[in-house]
C-alpha cells in the first residue's frame, strides 16, 4: 500500500471516530438526530470529509479492495452533501451511520494495522 494511501486511511478512521464520538454526545437514536440541525450538519460535513479523502486513494487502492468497500458510493454521498445538501434524505445518512461507518472503520483500522507492520 501506498504511504499516501495510508495516510488517507488513518484520516479517514479519524472521521469515523469523529462521528462515533458525535452519536455517543447528541445521541444513539433517529429521532435525536433527525431533530437537531447541528447533529445532522456535524456527521454530514464529516461523511463530506471522508468522500473528499476516498476520492485522494489510489486508483490501485480502490480497485483491490472494491469488494470490501463501495468507495463510489462514498464519493456518491460527498457530492450529495456538496451539491445538494437541501435534498438529503436524513434516514440513509443514518442508516449511513449505523452501518456503514463501523464497516469502514474497521476496514482502516485493519489496513493501517498491516502497513504498519509492512
């Protein structure tokens, strides 16, 4: 792996973290964050964050692990977020949340594990 790529990943965990952190102080729960505008705004500018850094991977980065990790669809909702923040559906960023970033968390977390020790 790349020590860009590496890189990438280790800020990519971080905005995961980030996001832990954000539900453990607005709250585990839908209703908590469907209704607090600065909940919502928070994880949506970090799920941003992270499709700006997925789009930095290499290209070779991507295409080996395209069976772990939908990258596109990670590009796919930083540009949402972008472009038409006024249209999101705040059920999926949820859904997001809950399922998605664990996953890729831990996809980093095992990735930079390995280059460390590469």
């Amino acid at each position: 792996m790349l020590p860009r790529d590496l890189q990438r990943l280790e800020h990519i965990c971080d905005y995961c973290r980030n996001i832990e952190e954000t539900v453990v102080r607005f709250g585990d729960d839908f209703e908590s964050f469907h209704s607090d505008r600065a909940y919502h705004d928070l994880i949506c500018f970090y799920l941003l964050q992270i499709g700006e850094l997925v789009g930095d991977l290499s290209e070779e980065m991507r295409a080996v692990s395209s069976g772990q990790m939908e990258w596109s669809a990670m590009k796919g909702m930083r540009n949402i977020v972008a472009h038409h923040y006024g249209s999101i559906r705040l059920d999926i960023v949820w859904n997001t949340v809950k399922k998605d970033i664990p996953k890729l968390k831990a996809f980093c977390e095992e990735n930079l594990d390995e280059g460390s020790t590469a």
